[in-house]
C-alpha cells in the first residue's frame, strides 16, 4: 500500500521511492487558502471601467491613395 513495514532482514536495501504523501497534503492546504482567499480580494477591489463605445468609420473616396 503506501508504507513498507518491513525488509524481511535486509537491512542494506534503501528504499528510494519518493514519499508524495507531503507534497499533496500541501497542496490541498495551499488549494483551500486559495480557494478562501479568492473571493475576499475581488470583492474589496473595485473597479470603474469606460464605457464601451464602437463607432463606425467610414473611409472616403479622397483619402485613398492608389500608387502604382
């Protein structure tokens, strides 16, 4: 499963395997912090955005300049 116990009396055999159980338990705490923390900034921070404005611009037959 996720511990070995025993080595069955060798003792000069070194386990090199990586113990991921840390690194996923800070994690999820770092997940939850996150998670918490998001929606307390965003509501302090306020924000006025400018209006949207779309204007149309037309090109006019003088403005273009044909070069050859």
């Amino acid at each position: 499963m996720g511990m070995a116990v025993g080595n069955d009396g060798d003792e000069d055999e070194v386990n090199s395997t990586i113990n991921t159980t840390p690194l996923v338990d800070v994690m999820l705490v770092l997940l939850i912090i996150f998670l918490i923390t998001t929606p307390v900034i965003t509501d302090v921070v306020k924000l006025k955005l400018p209006a949207e404005r779309n204007q149309v611009y037309k090109t006019k037959p003088e403005n273009i300049t044909i070069s050859v």
